[in-house]
C-alpha cells in the first residue's frame, strides 16, 4: 500500500483553503496540503494561542490566527477541524463572514448532528458538504499529525438532497488528493454504520480499562502490570482524547444506544454459552471473528499486528 503523497500540483485545487483546529486531524490535513499545494494560501486557525504558536513554529499554514471569524474572510473552502460540541459556536462565528460560493466541510466523527448544528448558520450561496475521514490515532494536537494519514482510507461524505453537486465533486476531488477513498450516503446512515464500527469499540475499551482499573485495588496492582496484548490495545484506543469523544457520544445517542443493545443481547448469549459450557457456540463465533479480522487485513484496511492504528514508521510501542 502506498504510504507516499504524490508530487505536488502545477495549479492549486483551491485558492484559498481555512482550517479551523489544527490538532490531529487539521494539523494532518495542513501538512498534506502544504506538501500537495493544493491551496494557493492556507490559513489556520484555533482558539488556543499555544496551538497556533505550534502551528507557526512547525510551519504548516500561510496564516496562523486566533481570529477564527477573520481566518474564513474570502476562503474557497473551509474546513471544520474541531469536537463536534464546538460547531454551533464555531458556525455562528464564522458565519457573517463565509463569502458567497465558499464551501464549508468538516471533518467529524458523527454527521447528522454536524448538519443539524451547521445548517442554521450557512447563509444562502455557501454550500455545506459535511465529512468524515475514517482515519485517525489516539493522539491529539498539531503535534501529533502526519500528511499520510489519509492514504488509503475512507472518507465519508453526508450532503443533503438539497447540496450543489459541484460543491459535493471539489470536496470528493480534495480527498482524493489526499489519498483518500470516497463514498457519499446519507448522515443517518454513516451514524449508525460508524456507531458499531468505531463509537460503541471505544465505549467498550474505555469501560473494560476502567473496569480493570477499579479491579486494581482488589488484585494489588497486578492488572495493569501483567496486562497481556488485549487488554493492552484496548488501552490504546481508551487513550484517545476525552473532549472529542465525549461528543461523539452525545451527538450520536440513538445509534449507539440501538448498537449497544445489540451487543448486549449478544453478550448475554456469550455468557449463558460460557455458563452451560456450549463451546460449539463459542467456537463458531471465533472462528467467524477470526475470518472477519483476515478479510480487513487481506482488503488491506488494516496494518497487520500488532497495532492497528499506528502510524506508519512507528514502532509497535507508538514511538
Ligand atoms: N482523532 C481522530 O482519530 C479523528 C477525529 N475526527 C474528528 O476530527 C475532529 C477533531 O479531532 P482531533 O483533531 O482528533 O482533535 P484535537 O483535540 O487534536 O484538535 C482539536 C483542535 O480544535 C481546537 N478547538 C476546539 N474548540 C475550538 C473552537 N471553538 N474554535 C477553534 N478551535 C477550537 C482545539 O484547540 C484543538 O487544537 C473531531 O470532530 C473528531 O470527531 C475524525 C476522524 C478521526
Ligand atoms: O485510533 C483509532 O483506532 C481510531 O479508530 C481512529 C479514529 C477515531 C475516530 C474516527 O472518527 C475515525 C478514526
């Protein structure tokens, strides 16, 4: 699999490209873009004045400001990079300042309330086209980007019935320059597709490492001393940033909530298994898993073991 941007572009795809948070996701993006040309200026903003000092001693954006109302001020495309609990402020702000024809994105991990807590704010001739690149790592902040993390991933597209097709094919065409796959579906249907492949895992390795860290006390220290590789990826994935996915959960409750009944039900089945001592059930399930795990890796979605979201070039310890 490719692990390489190609060479930069005669002609930007954009003249004008704004990131609003430049933490794992838009520090990546900027560092692909930067490496690309894909915008003839590219603008950062954040909140934080610590990520934007970050961001202009790293070099990733033309303009680096604080200023996220001035930062959109004549941008081609605008591209949310935040938690999701920050885009009804974010709209708002930026809102009176979108020129008409703009294109405002993002790249969040949960869609239907994206559009909800967008749409309000967009004002007549700007065209939202909401995504989510299905790649990304436990770490946070613009540090801990790399212009690669796209390559070879899904990027997921939600327009409404209502977006500009124009609009729909220059964001399909911006991922695509970084490497990405594109697939366009409804926002209902990403969130409950997204609720099993990616929230309810990270519910379930941020209970089990708790659980096991509550189990501390009464097993003296041992749990997390003779953790064994499975309880050790789980505590990778129950690593990743609080404050991103505390809103994942908040803005994606139905479908989680229908997800984690499922794997309830099914969870009971596994338990009433264990306790009649049926391990034709249990044997068939994991023989069934274990074909699952073969198939992504034979797709080549998956780096091999041990480690799946490493970057590429670490090590299996994340170093
Ligand atoms: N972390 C991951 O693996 C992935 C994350 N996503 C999505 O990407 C988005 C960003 O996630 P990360 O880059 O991981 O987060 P991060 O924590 O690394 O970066 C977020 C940045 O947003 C800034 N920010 C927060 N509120 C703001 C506001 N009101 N105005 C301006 N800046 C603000 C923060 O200062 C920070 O620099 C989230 O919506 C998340 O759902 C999507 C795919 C993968
Ligand atoms: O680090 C991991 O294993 C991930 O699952 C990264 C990730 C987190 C959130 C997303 O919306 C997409 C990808």
């Amino acid at each position: 699999m490719p692990d390489r941007l190609g060479p930069p572009r005669e002609t930007p795809l954009f003249k004008r490209i704004t990131l609003i948070g430049l933490g794992l996701i838009g520090s990546s993006i900027a560092r692909a873009v930067r490496h690309l040309k894909l915008a003839g200026t590219l603008v950062a903003a954040d909140a934080s004045p610590a990520v934007i000092a970050r961001v202009s001693e790293l070099g990733l954006a033309d303009i680096a400001t604080t200023d996220v109302a001035e930062a959109v001020t004549d941008a081609d495309l605008v591209i949310l990079c935040v938690p999701v609990g920050a885009y009804a402020e974010v709209a708002a702000t930026i809102a009176p300042r979108l020129k008409p024809g703009a294109i405002v994105s993002d790249v969040g991990s949960v869609k239907a309330a994206a559009i909800a807590q967008l749409s309000p704010h967009i004002p007549p001739g700007v065209h939202l086209v909401p995504a989510h690149p299905v790649a990304g790592t436990e770490h946070s902040g613009p540090d801990a980007g790399f212009a690669t993390l796209f390559i070879d991933r899904w990027s997921i597209l939600t327009p409404t019935d209502d977006t500009d097709p124009a609009a729909v094919n220059a964001v399909r065409g911006f991922w695509r320059a970084l490497g990405s796959n594109v697939e366009v579906m409804t926002a209902q249907h990403h969130d409950l597709v997204l609720a099993i492949t990616s929230h309810v895992p990270h519910l379930i390795a941020y209970n089990i490492v708790g659980t096991a860290a509550d189990l501390e006390e009464v097993t003296q220290s041992e749990v997390i001393k003779f953790s064994a590789g499975g309880f050790r990826d789980f505590t990778r994935i129950a690593a990743s940033d609080p404050t991103m996915w505390r809103d994942v959960f908040l803005n994606n409750k139905e479908a989680v909530l229908e997800m984690l009944g499922r794997f309830n039900e099914d969870l009971a089945a596994l338990q009433r298994a264990i306790r009649w001592g049926d391990g034709q059930t249990l044997f068939d399930l994991f023989t069934r898993t274990r074909a699952i795990r073969r198939n992504i890796i034979a797709v080549g979605q998956e780096t091999p073991e041990p480690d799946f979201g490493r970057r590429r070039g670490e090590d299996s310890t994340g170093q």
